[in-house]
C-alpha cells in the first residue's frame, strides 16, 4: 500500500516539479529551495524504488 503510494507521488515529482539535472545545476550554487526539491525528489523515488 505504502508503496503504490511513494510511486504515484514520483509520478507527481515528475510531472509538477522542475528536473534540475536537465538544467544542469551545479548542487554547490543550488538555492535551499532547490536543495529541498532534491531532497524531497529523492526521498520519494528511493521509497518507490525499493
């Protein structure tokens, strides 16, 4: 159940939020806003992964 969650809210990342490695952002000039969509986008496709 949990699951199936964590991959719909990927599903969501990849529509709604930016994708800052097509953008090419270097992480040490990243904002903290960014920081926290890497964060959170990672967070959520490690869960949906495993």
């Amino acid at each position: 159940m949990t699951k199936l969650i964590y991959k719909f809210l990927a599903s969501l990342n990849k529509l709604l939020l930016p994708s800052f490695t097509k953008q090419k952002l270097d992480l040490s000039k990243a904002k903290k806003w960014q920081l926290a969509i890497i964060g959170w986008r990672y967070f959520i496709t490690k869960n949906a992964i495993d």
